[in-house]
C-alpha cells in the first residue's frame, strides 16, 4: 500500500466539507504504521468516495512480485449501500459482484431459475456451453481481476478461502460499526425444521449445557454426510434436492467448527445456546466476539484495513469486539460539516416504552404523533417504531385517530416494496418503520422529520445480550442504543443545505443520553446540548390530513395498503428479519 495515492485516487473533481483534511489524515495514519485505520465520519462525509481514495493506495499488479497481494476490496453489510455505489458514476471502476441468488440463468427454459439453482448446480460434470455469458460467472471474473472488488460482507466472508477471491493488499469495509454483531450473527447455527433437511431424521433432545449441544452436533453430522453421500451419488438433481445438498454442505461445515472451537481450550470464542421451547424443537447455538470467524473470514483477507462509519464510538471496545490489537489501530475522526441548526431534536417524551409501561404510553405516543402530523401537514414522516408490536399498536391508534389515510406501514415480506412506494408518494404520507435506522438515504423532501419511539436497547432475551450483561457488559449495551439512535439521527439530513426535525417519545432516551454521554461525538453531543421542548399544535385530525389530495387518498397507498400490511404482519414471525435474533422485532 502506498497512502501517498490516496489524493490522487480521490475520485470527485472537487473537495465537499472536510473530505481535503480526512484525506490528510487517514493518509498520516497509515504512514505512521498503523495496520488497521477506523474513520468516524458523520452523514455528509462523502465516506463511500474516501473508501474509494484509500481502495486506490493498493499495490497495483505492476509493482508486485508473484507472492505479494494486489487491489483492494471494498465490502459492506448492507445491500442498498452496494446498490447505492452501483448507481454511483463516481465509482464506475468498483467491480461489484452479488451472491448467486441475485442472478438469472441464462439457458433456454432456465430464464426464470437463479443461478444457485441453475443446471450446472444441478446436474454432476454438467458443461455449461454459455459459462462465459453467465451473468454471475461474468461479474465474479471480472471483480477476481479489477484492481477493486466490490461485494456484500456476506458475500466476502462466504468466499473466505477461494481460489478466486484470495488476499488483497487493501481491505476496505464501509458501515462497519457493527461488524462484530454481524459476525456472530453469519457464525450463529440454527437447528430447525427450516434450517436443517434432516431434521426429523435427528431431532434434538432437551439442550441445556454446551456440552449436550457438542453430542448432538456431533450426530447430526453422521446423519447429514449420510444424506449427502446418497445425494452426490445422482448424476442429476432437482432444485429442491441442490438446495438440500448445499444446505447440508453448509451445515456440516459450521458443526465442524463449532465442535472444534468448543472443544479447543486455547479458543477464545464463548457459546451460548437458546432452546426456548424444548426437546425437539429449534436449537440455536450463538458465539460472542468470534475472533477466530473473523481472522479467517476478515482479517486474513488483506494486508491493510480502513472501516468507515458514523458511529464507532470507541476504539478500545470496538477493538475488543472483532478481535483487534488497539495498538494496531488508529482512529480518524471527522466533525460534522452540517450546520447543528439544521439537524434539531426535540424532547416530545410521553414515559417509557418498555413493555410494562408501553400499553399506557403507547396511546400517548400515538396523540403526540398526530399533534406531529398537524405540526407538519405537508411534509413526509418517518416512524421508528423499533418492533412490529409497536407499530401495530401505533397503526391501531392513528386507524381509531381517523388518520389511517395518511399512514403507511409495511410486514417483514413487503418491506422494501413499501418503502420504495411511500418515497415515491407526492403525498405526505407518515411511515412506520421497523428497523430502519440505518442505510437509508433520505434527503431533501423525502422526509423533512420523524419520530423515535423506543430507545433501541438490545433484547435482553437473546442469550448473547443476557450473557453479556451477566458479566456486566452495561457499557456495551448503552453504547449499541447509542449508536442506533445516532444512525437513525442521520437517515433525514444529507447534505448541508438539508433539513430535518428528529422527535423523541421514550423518555428513556434522556436516559440513554446520559448514560452513555461518554461515548457520543462531540458533533452529537452538541444536537443534545441544544435539544428542546417544541410548541405543538392540539391534536387534530382534521389538522393532520390537511395536507392531502381534495379527496383525502394518497394515490392508493394509504388506507388500504397500511391495513394490509397490518393483517399480513400479524402473522409474520421475527425469523423473517435477519438481525432479528439481535433485535427485539416483534
């Protein structure tokens, strides 16, 4: 790597905010030896633009010799962040490839088959004849040879010890303040009807101790390589039994190394196990701060490493949750260049929305939401309902509110779909949400304020939270709301002539605040200091449609949209949501 480059590799033609001086300074950062650099850079820093420039330090083939690494990655958690860098013409040169999942075969009578269930998965020895039109098959080769490759951290982690995507020189992870959670999230094992294709074959007996979750790993094992050997002994699959073949492929490789990491005293991996309903049914087996996932799926993928985000709060603990040397790190962080004036919160607390106290605070939190819609009867907002029981509750409140007109709301199925048709209204539609505090984009009139309902504190009931506390891990647990209602602060002001209200109904978020003061940026620290109680107008219906067409409609995606969404989501099971077992979603 050499950070001399990095001004040269910037890619815009011209400087916004601070991007000059955090240039100067991730670059001094890594001329001073530093391995690994952390940039703390709020909403506005142009972060996907700075990993570009750092992705552009890497040793270019030309300068290498046949046993050193080359290029970079570029890598994230989330979806619509690799979808937003797709759409960047900045970052054309970024070679982004998806999982095979993402794409469609290309065969004649295969065109609506993705490729993880094309013929060449399918079918032993098969000759694909249009391999090198494969739409997968054409993007993985082109991301293997471009100096940068752009790819889901899913993806990346999966593709740990290919031949394809090997050591790079430069590693470099955008959103990656929760990269520890999402680490043990990709390492968690789920037992389950679902998960395992055997199950009935082996279900598991009573599980209360780790070393009964090892026997049973263990059986379950024999049992799956039984079945895969039946299954790779046909010359030809179906889809379902590829799916099954892969699936079981995949299990025996996370029960070999549970197993060996459980049984391995020099591991530094804990476990935890959830089995909530007893003999025979879903096991779920949870380690905390997987180091050894994280060195083989991470760390040992590149010579250098730079991980952006706007809320990694603090280096030692963050350090201590991916498995980090603090003394190998460095810690760049940038100031807010939007004004304070522009970015207001406001303190509407009604009490608490724990769930003893919700069933009061909720109908309160429902007229405060109302009295916002008066407040602001022309302009898009946003909920952050934290789980789908309050947003139901909230939904049920605003449809006896005669306001249901105005609100959309969306089931762990229809999720992205609503969200996309809601942001296209003309119509000043409010919107529930649930779990989207983070990679959400809404600048300018998309929405001008919303409103925080809960303090997102993690699930106590997930044994990964219960252990921690246990052994008195406060600080985390304050510092990860923390950094959640900090990321839901910056989805409604984007740039610096952007605007936008953020209100707070849970009075435990006061709490928050001084709990976890310590580990704010100073930039946040200032939006608190400045926080304050807003004149609002009486709750009124009439007030709060006001805005609307002459007919009260929202063009269809109003009432009866939401009351779908609301019976749908009744039904929907947490499992649905991939940080579910995280995050309190129900």
């Amino acid at each position: 790597m050499d950070p001399s480059r990095i001004v040269d590799a910037f890619p815009a033609p011209e400087y916004r905010g601070n991007q000059a001086a955090a240039l100067d300074r991730i670059r001094d950062a890594f001329d001073s030896g530093k391995d690994v650099v952390l940039v703390r850079a709020p909403t506005g820093s142009g972060k996907s633009l700075l990993a570009r420039a750092i992705a552009g330090c890497a040793r270019p083939g030309s300068q290498a010799s046949a046993t050193e690494a080359i290029g970079a990655y570029y890598t994230t958690p989330q979806v619509s962040q690799l979808d937003d860098v797709a759409a960047d013409s900045l970052l054309s040169d970024l070679a982004i490839v998806r999982g095979k999942s993402n794409y469609k075969c290309i065969l004649p009578g295969e065109t609506d088959t993705p490729v993880n269930g094309a013929p060449c998965v399918r079918e032993r020895e098969f000759n694909c004849e249009v391999k090198h039109r494969c739409p997968y098959f054409s993007d993985r080769e082109i991301a293997a040879n471009q100096s940068i490759a752009a790819m889901t951290l899913a993806y990346f982690m999966q593709t740990a010890g290919s031949d394809v995507f090997g050591t790079r020189d430069v590693v470099v992870i955008d959103e990656a303040h929760g990269l520890g959670e999402w680490a043990e999230m990709y390492a968690s094992i789920e037992l389950s009807p679902d998960t395992v294709p055997v199950f009935d074959e082996r279900p598991p007996p009573a599980i209360d101790d780790l070393d009964t979750a090892a026997d049973y790993a263990a059986g379950l094992a024999r049992t799956c390589d039984r079945r895969l050997t039946d299954l790779r002994s046909q010359a030809e699959l179906d889809p379902d039994e590829a799916q099954e073949r892969d699936r079981l492929t995949e299990l025996q490789s996370d029960l070999s190394w549970f197993r060996e990491e459980y049984r391995d005293p020099e591991s530094p991996t804990t476990w935890v196990l959830d089995q909530p309903d007893g003999e025979g049914t879903r096991v779920t087996i949870k380690p905390l701060n997987p180091e050894r996932y994280l060195t083989h799926t991470v760390w040992d993928r590149g010579n250098k490493f730079a991980l952006l985000s706007a809320t990694i709060l603090n280096k030692e603990a963050f350090c201590a949750s991916v498995g980090l040397d603090p003394d190998r790190v460095a810690l760049v962080s940038l100031d807010h260049t939007f004004p304070v004036e522009n970015r207001p919160l406001f303190d509407v607390t009604q009490g608490k929305m724990t769930y003893g106290h919700r069933e009061t605070t909720t109908p309160m939190v429902a007229e405060t939401l109302l009295a916002l819609m008066g407040r602001h009867p022309k302009e898009k907002g946003l909920v952050h309902c934290h789980s789908y029981a309050i947003q139901n509750e909230l939904a049920d409140h605003l449809d006896s509110l005669g306001v249901d007109r105005r609100v959309r709301s969306h089931d762990s199925e229809d999720r992205d779909g609503q969200l996309a048709a809601w942001k296209r209204s003309d119509d000043p539609e409010v919107f529930l949400s649930v779990k989207m505090e983070e990679a959400l984009d809404l600048e300018g009139d998309l929405c001008r304020w919303q409103l925080l309902c809960k303090a997102p504190y993690p699930n106590t009931r997930d044994s990964r939270v219960a252990r921690r506390l246990e052994d008195g891990a406060w600080a985390w647990y304050y510092r990860t709301a923390l950094r959640t209602v900090i990321q839901a602060c910056g989805r409604i002001i984007r740039a610096p002539d952007d605007h936008g209200a953020t209100y707070l109904a849970d009075s435990s978020l006061l709490d928050l605040f001084e709990r976890a003061r310590s580990d704010m940026p100073g930039w946040f620290q200032e939006q608190v200091d400045r926080m304050g109680h807003p004149t609002l107008p009486d709750p009124d219906p009439d007030a709060a449609l006001s805005g609307l067409g002459v007919n009260g409609s929202s063009g269809g995606s109003g009432r009866s949209g939401s009351s779908g969404s609301r019976r749908s989501r009744r039904n929907s099971r947490s499992g649905s949501n991939p940080v579910a077992d995280v995050w309190d979603t129900e």
